[in-house]
C-alpha cells in the first residue's frame, strides 16, 4: 500500500528494506561522489539559464535556478552518465535531496537530448510523473497529483526490463507503465533547482517477481463507476498472472500481459483497488514486491485541473499547514488543496483539483503560454471534466494588448490576450472540457498602464464568459487583492491568507453557479 509521503527519519531503512528485496543483479555502475569529481558524467544545458554543477561535499549538486519549459513539460538541466549509454535492461537507485521547491529526478534509457525516460517529483505544483520523449516531444505514463516532501532527501528506484517500467519512491511502490519506445541508454539527473544527488548505482535487473498497478494510482478520481484497473509485472510464473481485487472483495485474474480489466457498477466514493501476482494454481506469491494495494481510489468523483502562471502554482505560500488536502489528493502550494477541502466537504464526492500552473506563463506567446501547452496538459488529464483558468499578469507586463471589444478577424485580435483566451476556451470545449475564467489580480503599486490593460483583461474576460456560455461568474482576484493589498508581499503574488481567499473565491462562484450539482 502506498503511504504518505512523509516518512521522515525512516528514509535510510526504506532504501535498506528495498534492496534487500529486490537489488541483487551485478553492479554495472556505482558513484558516491566521494572522490570530489564528476568524471564520466557529461552536462546539458536544457534551459535558458547556465546551470552549475559540481561534485562537493560527498555528493553532486546543481545549484542555478535553470527552470524551462516544454509546453506542459519541465525542462533544466541535467548530467548523464557516458558509460551506459549500450545499457538496456537494468534497476538504478539515486539518492536526491531537493533544496529549492522545483523539479528534480532521474533520467534512464538516455540515448541523446531528444530520446529518454524520465521521473519527476516537484513539491510546488505538486506532482510524480512518468514521463518519456521521444524524438522531441514529451508524453505523460503516469502521475499523480502528490508532490512529494521536500524537507527531506529521498531515495528513488526504477526497473526497467523489456517495456516494463516500475518506480518506488523512498521503497515504496509509486508509478509503473509498459512502453517500447526506447530500449537502450544510460542514466541522468535532473534538475531545475538546488539539488543534490548522491549514491548512484545501476544493477542489473533482478529476477524477483515485482509487480505495481499502474491504473488507478492511490488518491486518483474516476468520474464514472467504471474503473479501468491495471498492473505492470515481472517475474510472473508460466501459467499464471495477475489477480485484481476492489476492496478485497470481488476479483478477476488475467493471465495475459498486459494485464488489465475493469470494474463495474463501482459505488461513488473511496475503494482499495489491489493486485498481486499469482502462480498457475491461483495461489499468490507471498513476495511483498509482488503485491500491491492502491488506496484512495475514487469514483464517481469530481475532477478539475487549475491552469495559469506562477499565482496558480502558489508562489510566495507562507502557510504549509493547508499544503495537503484533507483526503491527501493533492499535495502542493497555493489554493488547489484548499479547494479540493471545500469542494470535498460540498460534494460529499471524491474530489481532485490538479495544478498546471506554471511559472512566467501568458495566455498565448511563447512555449509556456496557455496556448501552446493546453494539448499535451489535456492528454495528461484526459479523465478531467473542469478546468479552472486564470492568465494576464504576465501579459501585462509585455504588454500584450487586449483585444477588448473585437471580433475574429478584426484588426488587432489576432495575438491578443482575448485571442489566446478563446483558442484554451475552444481547445477545451472541443474535448468536452468545461473552462471556466476567473479575473486577473490586482498588482499592487503597478504602472497606470498595466494597471489599466489589467483592466481591460477583465472586461475581456466578461465578453469571453458571455461568448461561450460560461455560467459561472468569474471570481473577482482583481476586487479582492486591491482591498487586500497586504496579502501581495511581492506585489504580484499572494501569501498564504491570499492563497486561502483564492479558494474561497473559487469555491463560491463554482458552488453559487449549479455546476456541480
């Protein structure tokens, strides 16, 4: 069963307790950083922003802030191995302390900038994500909307054998996934912050039967009653497979990999959604690495995603208390769990509100815009049914001009903000997503002019709801935060009590528009 992620003060006995279970193929590689260099590891600069890299202290630090971004996906920078670039089937364990809140994790079956695997925790938006790219472009496995803790160092783990992928976190199982799009490569660190990595070891792929269902993931929502369940195996005897139980009760087995199936008539609520690997008699292995529980699972729930810039993402939150949802869903910075409370205690429903905020983020310029990154957001998301969308700070500082009052096709829409609006609103509507647009926030002691295109915004966001239909009212952030300018201790970005405000804000025009019924 897959905890909580604080874990503090077990983390050294976790990685123990997992190795010994699982890790006793021959070493193909081993760094501690011990000897005070970083030889045979080569860096890339995946970002903007020059990283450094240095081996101190018994470990390998990146220490620049390098954040990019590719469309939905974060980039960085990182450091590979050459000497792995001809590995194939293998299990690598880093140790990773995150110093900042950004993302960091591990890279395997690296081959070049453009073809690898990797796995990505960030504490901010609040993620894990399996993800790959291949010849360019980015793919989500799996996720979840959990960001690890990052006051403390973790430990992660990934086996990889033919197209299984299975990953632990501090020894516990966390995501896996079948994909055959790479099976050759090295491994690499990641980072887009202060981080240090330490302890890097490559085994060859035990033999051990190790299983990990890799849908649904704990703390996930379905909006349906049907729950599409299945496991990435390994090690599963001849003539047996997998046996799939929801809240150890009814079960089916599959003995056929891919192994999946699907429950019906599920009630709406919580359930446990199980699986472990049984042998040609039925019987199950009694390897705990062979079996898995995933609590938490939803069903006939509720599922938004918050889509903006760095205020989405819930920078400059100074109250960590309400980081974490009472139902532990969603784990990050800002007013996504907060309103996943609110929604949650409304509903009497399993609720998820996912953050997709990203920092620096306009509505339609450039490769974070809301435009050019809503494709690959919703294909990660394709269970979604609500989107929460909030852009313009960023467009005001360029400035990008309105579009207020114009129609398409008239002179000057074309690239203004109400263009960009439009194109996520159509975007979404298309996928049978409901947008929904809240007002830009005041800044305090902004320029007239910004503060007035700010303006503009809102209005445009008025003429955007009516357009499309909208029927909820849009909460008013601008209103809010220029009664409340002691909540913006940058000017732009709201402090906790801020954050909290947004929630409630949210909360209320959802709740007062009969959308949720």
């Amino acid at each position: 069963m897959r905890h909580a992620f604080h874990v503090t003060g077990r983390l050294a006995g976790a990685f123990m307790l997992f190795t010994s279970l699982a890790a006793h193929g021959a070493t193909m590689l081993s760094d501690d950083f011990n000897d005070g260099n970083a030889n045979g590891w080569t860096v890339v600069k995946d970002s903007s922003d020059a990283p450094a890299w240095q081996a101190v202290n018994g470990g390998y630090r990146q220490a620049n802030d390098v954040r990019g971004y590719v469309q939905s996906f974060h980039s960085g920078s990182y450091a590979f191995n050459q000497s792995g670039l001809n590995f194939t089937d293998y299990e690598v364990s880093v140790h990773l302390a995150p110093v900042s809140t950004h993302s960091v994790g591990v890279m395997f079956r690296y081959t070049n900038n453009s073809n690898y695997y990797r796995f990505t925790i960030n504490r901010n938006q609040g993620f894990s994500r399996l993800e790959k790219r291949v010849n360019g472009s980015f793919t989500t496995l799996a996720f979840d909307g959990r960001g690890p803790d990052f006051s403390q160092p973790h430990v992660v783990t990934i086996n990889v054998l033919g197209s299984n992928i299975l990953v632990y976190l501090d020894g516990e199982a966390l995501l896996s996934a079948q994909d055959t799009s790479l099976t050759t490569g090295t491994v690499g660190l990641f980072a887009q912050g202060n981080a240090v990595f330490d302890d890097v070891v490559v085994n060859t792929t035990s033999a051990a039967s190790a299983l990990i269902i890799s849908r649904p993931v704990s703390y996930s929502v379905e909006t349906s009653g049907a729950l599409d369940v299945a496991a990435v195996a390994k090690g599963v005897p001849t003539g047996g497979g997998v046996r799939f139980s929801l809240d150890n009760g009814v079960s089916f087995t599959d003995k056929t990999s891919p192994y999946a199936g699907k429950f019906s008539a599920v009630a709406a609520g919580d359930h446990l959604v199980s699986a472990v690997i049984v042998n040609g008699a039925g019987l199950a292995l009694p390897s705990p690495l062979a079996q898995e529980t995933n609590a938490v699972v939803g069903a006939r729930g509720r599922y938004f995603v918050a889509m903006g810039d760095s205020i989405t993402v819930g920078a400059y939150d100074d109250v960590a208390g309400d980081d974490d949802s009472s139902d532990g869903r969603n784990v990050s910075h800002g007013f996504t769990p907060i309103l996943n409370d609110l929604l949650t205690a409304q509903l009497g429903l399993p609720v998820t509100v996912l953050n997709e905020g990203h920092g620096g983020t306009t509505s339609g310029t450039g490769g974070r815009s809301g435009a050019s990154r809503i494709n690959s957001t919703k294909l990660r998301h394709t269970e979604s049914q609500y989107w929460l969308i909030m852009f313009g700070t960023n467009d005001s500082k360029r400035p990008i001009r309105s579009g207020k009052g114009l129609l398409p096709g008239a002179s000057g829409y074309s690239g203004s903000f109400k263009d960009a609006m439009q194109r996520i609103i159509t975007s979404l509507k298309q996928s049978n997503k409901i947008p929904i647009l809240a007002k830009v926030p005041f800044i305090r002691n902004a320029p007239v002019s910004q503060d007035r295109l700010i303006q503009d915004y809102n209005l445009v966001i008025d003429e955007l709801v009516a357009a499309n239909a909208i029927t909820v009212t849009p909460p008013d952030f601008y209103g809010y935060f220029k009664q409340n300018p002691g909540q913006l201790p940058d000017n732009i970005h709201p402090n906790g009590a801020g954050y909290q405000a947004m929630a409630n804000l949210w909360f209320q025009s959802l709740a007062g528009s009969g959308i949720l019924n």
